[in-house]
C-alpha cells in the first residue's frame, strides 16, 4: 500500500496513466494503430501522422519548458508569433517571390539588433552590482540619453548619405567593441559608459534600420518585409532572454559577464550578416 502510495504521489504518475489509457483506447479501436509500414522510401502509420501534424506544437512545447524551467514563467506570446508566422508563411508562398540569401540574412538582422539590447537590459544592473557601482539604475538613464541621440544622429548620417546598411555594420561592431571592453574592464564607470553606448549604437533604430534594409528587397511588398523583421525580433525576445535566464540561473555571480560574451557572439553575427547583405544585395537588384 505504501509502495502505491508512494508510486502515485509522483507528478508524472497520472499524465502516464492517462497517456496509457488512450493508446490503449485507439489500440482497441484500430488494431492497427501501432503498425508502421514503408512504402516507396516513405513511412506510413497512424503514429507517423499524429507525429507529423503536431510536430510544430512539439517544438513550441520544448521551447516552453525550456523557458518555464529557467525563468519559473511563461511566455504568453507563443501562440501569437506560431499564429502571425503561420500567416506570413502562408502568403509568402502564395506571393509568387523568389527569395534568396541576402534577404535572408537582411531578416536574421532583425534577431541579432534586438538581441543585442535585449541582452544588455537583461544584465546591465546585475553588472553594475557585480562592479561595484553605487547606483546601478543610472545605466539605464545613460542608456535611455544613447537611444535618444542616436536616433537623432543617425537621421542627420542618413541625410547627408550615409547608407542604412552601413549604419547596420558600424553601430553592431561598436556595441560589439564596448560589450568587450565591459567585459574586460571590470570597474564602475565602464558600466555608465557602456549604458550609453549599447543604447546609441545597440537600440538607436537599429532594428527599424534592419526593416528598411530589408524592404529593399521587396519593394512592392514592403509589409511583408516588416512582419519577416519583427517576428525575427519576437523570436530573439523569447530564444535569447530564455537563454539568458538560464545563464543568470546557474552560472552564480559570474553570469552577468557571461551574458556578455553571449551578446558579443550574437551582435558579431550580426556584423557578418549585415556585411554579407551589403556585398550580396547589389547581386539581387
């Protein structure tokens, strides 16, 4: 009695149980139902079809425990981005366009931007904290004057010529220079500075910089160009800061700088796409 006790007390006890009761349901109704043949190279059963039609909610549920199990929370976004990139993909097929690398790389532009300060609000108080700095909620003051400016400068650069896919390459490898410098310079002022600098060259219309580049492209279907760009930005806001929260949950008090190396790897990235766009898209014209 004590053993039973003890064997139903374990939380995935009943989800067995139930998970049993049903195969044995359609066992009973289709004898057939754990029979798998190969036809012409190709499988066929009913277990090879319950896992083809739900394959995309077994993706999103691993990525949901994997989010639950580092954060102790959901996001509840999930649904809406399966949904607006169901549609997206759904009319990008029916469009009739053809697509090629650098377009693609022009989208993933849109992860990397957003990731890169994603990742340093995920991290910049803790940093603070971790160097020493007296009041780490000034980073985001300095932080808010670099978005600001960069906004500003970056119409001016804009107007007097400067191409958007170049501001793509230089405002990435000057965040990716001051995340190094963060990381090696362990003392409280690099942390004001690097609030500054992440927010000018890391949030600064980066991403809507990523979105017009992108529309290049498609010039006569310049909305699909942007939901391609933000749903790329929804899914760094969900892949990443869920990476992020696991990094914060067991590397103990070093993971403030490891998120920092995350962030450089990932801004890098995005330096080589933005290069690889601006050598590639003159191909496509």
């Amino acid at each position: 009695m004590d053993k039973l006790k003890k064997m139903t007390s374990y939380r995935l006890f009943w989800p067995i149980v139930c998970l049993a009761l049903v195969l044995l349901f359609n066992l009973i109704k289709s004898p057939s139902f754990f029979e798998i043949s190969i036809k012409n190279g190709v499988l066929y059963g009913y277990l090879v079809d319950i896992f083809n039609r739900s394959s995309e909610l077994i993706i999103l549920a691993v990525g949901m425990t994997l989010c639950v199990a580092s954060s102790a929370g959901t996001d509840i976004s999930v649904g809406a981005i399966m949904a607006l990139s169901g549609a997206v993909s759904v009319y990008l097929l029916g469009s009739g366009e053809t697509y090629a690398i650098p377009w693609i790389a022009a989208i993933l532009i849109g992860f990397t931007s957003s990731s890169t300060f994603m990742l340093w609000l995920n991290c910049n108080q803790e940093l603070g904290k971790l160097y020493n700095l007296s009041d780490p909620s000034k980073i985001q003051s300095f932080y808010a004057v670099g978005t600001f400016a960069a906004i500003l400068c970056s119409s001016v650069f804009i107007k007097k010529g400067l191409k958007e896919i170049n501001i793509l390459i230089i405002y990435p490898l000057i965040s990716f220079i001051m995340l190094g410098l963060c990381y090696f310079i362990q003392n409280p002022t690099i942390c004001l500075i690097g609030g500054f600098v992440i927010g000018f060259a890391g949030a600064g219309g980066v991403l809507q910089l990523a979105v017009s580049t992108t529309a290049e492209f498609f010039p006569e279907n310049k909305g699909t160009a942007t939901s391609m760009v933000m749903i790329a930005s929804s899914v760094a806001n969900y892949t990443i800061l869920t990476l992020a929260g696991y990094i914060t949950k067991t590397a103990g008090t070093s993971a403030p700088r490891m998120i920092l190396l995350l962030n450089m790897a990932v801004t890098f990235i995005g330096i080589l796409l933005a290069l690889f766009v601006k050598m590639n898209r003159g191909k496509e014209a």
